[in-house]
C-alpha cells in the first residue's frame, strides 16, 4: 500500500487534516486502533474555540453543530458565594465559544471523511514506524483481520494520542518531554437533569474546585476536585450530590438540580508538552505532542490547530517540494501550545485547593478572581484565550 500521507489516529487531530488534505487534492489513509463503534461510544467533553467551529464549517462538516451546539457568550467565576460573569462576545468582538461534545465532532468527521471515499483502517495497530530520515518512510501494521500490513508515505503523521505508536517514534535521546502533574484529580459524573446554569459555572470553593456544564437539556457534565487516587465506589449518589452542592453554597440561594447520575469517572490532571513536534518525515499532533488539563478547555483546540497549521506546511510541500513550512512546524505550533499551557496553568491555579496552602495563598486567589472580574482588560486576556485567537 502506498499513500502520500499516513496519519496514525482517528481522533480530531487526525480526521480533520485528512479533510482538509482532501480539499488539496493530496492524498491520506488513516489507521486507527479502535473499532468505529468505540470511537464514537466514547462521552467526551468539548468547548470549541471559534477558530474550531470556523474550521468545520469552512470544512462543511458543521450541520449538526450548528443545530445542537449550543452557543456560550460568556461563562461564570464563581467564589465568595456568588457569581461573577465574564462576557466573552462583548470582551472579544463577538467571539464565541461553542458547547458540543468531542465524541459528537468525531461522528461528524468520521461520517464526512468516508462521505468522500477516504481510507480510515479500523482495528488496525501500528506496530513500528520506520525509515523516518528517508523519502519513503514506512508505517508497519496489524490490519483488523490480523494480517501483517505496510503502508508507504511521503510524510507520517502521528495523531495518536498520549500513548500511541507516534510520539514513541521519536528517539528519547532527540527529544525532550516536559511534564507537570497536578497533585489532584476530577472526579466526573453525568446525570440525567435539567440544566442548572445556561453558561459554564467555574467555582472556587474552600473544599475545593467544582465545574458545572451541560451536554443536552436532558443530560448534565459536572465536576468536582478530588484526590487523583480517590475509588469512584467510594462516592454515594447522595454524597456526590452533598459536596457539589457544599461547594456551588453561597448567599444568593443558588442549587443545582440534581438527577439520577449514570456515570462516574477520575480524571487525572496534568500537563505535558514534547518538544520538537517532528522528527525526519514524521509530524506530531494534538495529544500525541501535547496534553493540558482540561481547565482551559483547550485539548481539541491544540489539535486543531495544529493540524491547521500542518496542513499549510504539507500544501506547500506537495505543490513544489517546499520544505521550509515543514520544517518551522515545531516552531509555528508551540506558540500556541505554551500559551494554551499558560492558561489552563493559570485557571488551575487560580480555582483548585493546593494541599498546604496557607491563608495568604487563599487570599491571594481571591483577589487574583476579584481582579479578573473587575478589571476589562484582565477579564479581557481570559475571554480572548478561552474563546481563542484567529491561527493566523
């Protein structure tokens, strides 16, 4: 088999290059690990930056976003007992951010890519990635019927997530991991409910961090901070509901409404960033160079991103043999990545509890959130990176 460009990984990352390679004409084969029915089983979150949402209409991948997305025009800080609102379509021009789940992103795309007639191998493992530094490098794999496979490609694009054949094709010793882990969790549940706010709910609590959000009138997503080890067995619907409701407490009588919750999970928390994003004919992207946790929002975003930025480096390649793109990749994608890093440390830092924290710590919070809700121009950094900054 040969192709132009094998990307490893059928997740947003990956889907929406082979898209956007399509429009130019260049072609791609995708081997995925998971059966199609697993990928889309799978309940992810997902708040879409307007330069996403731009990205999958320009695609024409945007129909049923459009119709059941639901639109945020702000989103709400909550500490001290009550809420405070930041204006995202008044601080930033009228950019938005979008509420639609990952896994509904990954059914449209999964749907649009083999609309076109594009390859998507299913249940097929790669097993080496080789002959990285030569014009044809080479992705073995096991297909879904378990025969031995090798896909041959101009360019390899690893979008295979943390733990994927991708990243692990880059020598150690060419490369540098940078890693931080937060020294808590969250622990996540959905419940069947009606909507307990119309905008996110971001609370600092003295008991710890809690996040409230939506996925459909019917069903809610909410969180709450807790110990990264913690047993999901451990916690009663009526516990969970008793801490939730402890730490969303305040003056003005605010509840949220509670319902029958289906699923309980912990979410570790941590940050991490690989550094270069390419090695020879290999390209990285979105989770396979980097992770952040998720309370900027930002995981899907990256993913976009780079693979906008990747698909305009490969445009030019293709066309006439262009290599300077290419090899900038790196560069052009981590200036977004460490400003996304930034952020989703800065929002964590700023609402989580830090065992062995002191009343200054505690103070100082508070008057970081007082300042991001009193000040335009404070309120303003948070709005335009949470919404997030036009790629070019």
């Amino acid at each position: 088999m040969r192709t132009q460009v094998g990307i490893v990984g059928a997740g947003p990352a990956g889907l929406l290059l082979a898209l956007m390679l399509e429009r130019r004409g260049i072609a791609s084969v995708i081997i995925e690990a998971r059966e199609r029915a697993a990928i889309e089983a799978t309940i992810r979150a997902g708040i879409l930056e307007q330069s996403t949402v731009d990205l999958m209409v320009e695609l024409g991948v945007a129909d049923r976003l459009r119709r059941e997305g639901v639109v945020h025009h702000g989103t709400i800080l909550r500490f001290g007992g009550r809420n405070h609102r930041i204006d995202f379509a008044d601080l930033t021009g009228g950019r938005v951010a979008t509420l639609y789940p990952q896994h509904e992103v990954l059914k449209d795309l999964i749907a649009a890519r083999l609309a076109q007639g594009g390859h998507i191998l299913f249940g097929a493992k790669v097993t080496e990635i080789a002959d990285l530094a030569s014009d044809e490098p080479q992705l073995h794999f096991t297909d879904a019927a378990g025969l031995a496979q090798t896909l041959r490609c101009d360019i390899i694009v690893g979008a295979d997530g943390s733990h994927g054949a991708g990243r692990a094709a880059i020598p150690a010793d060419q490369r540098k991991d940078f890693l931080r882990i937060y020294p808590f969790g969250w622990f996540g549940i959905l419940c069947e409910a009606p909507p307990s706010s119309a905008e996110l709910i971001y609370a600092r609590h003295a008991r710890g961090f809690a996040l409230i959000s939506n996925r459909t009138p019917e069903v809610q997503r909410m969180y709450f901070q807790c110990d990264p080890d913690d047993i999901v067995e451990h916690w009663s619907e009526d516990r969970i509901w008793a801490e939730l409701q402890a730490r969303l407490a305040g003056e003005d009588g605010f509840r949220l409404k509670e319902g029958r919750i289906f699923q309980k999970t912990i979410v570790p928390m941590r940050s991490f960033v690989c550094e270069p994003m390419q090695h020879g004919r290999l390209f990285l992207a979105g989770d396979a160079a980097h992770v952040v946790p998720p309370t900027g929002a930002k995981g899907l975003n990256l993913a976009a991103s780079d693979v906008w930025h990747l698909d305009r480096a490969l445009g030019a390649f293709f066309a006439g043999g262009d290599m300077a793109a290419l090899e900038a990749y790196t560069a052009t994608a981590l200036r977004r990545v460490w400003r996304a890093q930034h952020f989703s440390w800065w929002m964590t830092s700023m609402l989580h509890r830090f065992e062995g924290a002191s009343e200054f710590d505690e103070r100082r919070q508070l008057a970081e959130l007082e300042h991001v809700t009193t000040s335009r121009a404070a309120a303003t950094a948070l709005a335009e990176t949470y919404v997030g900054l036009p790629y070019a």
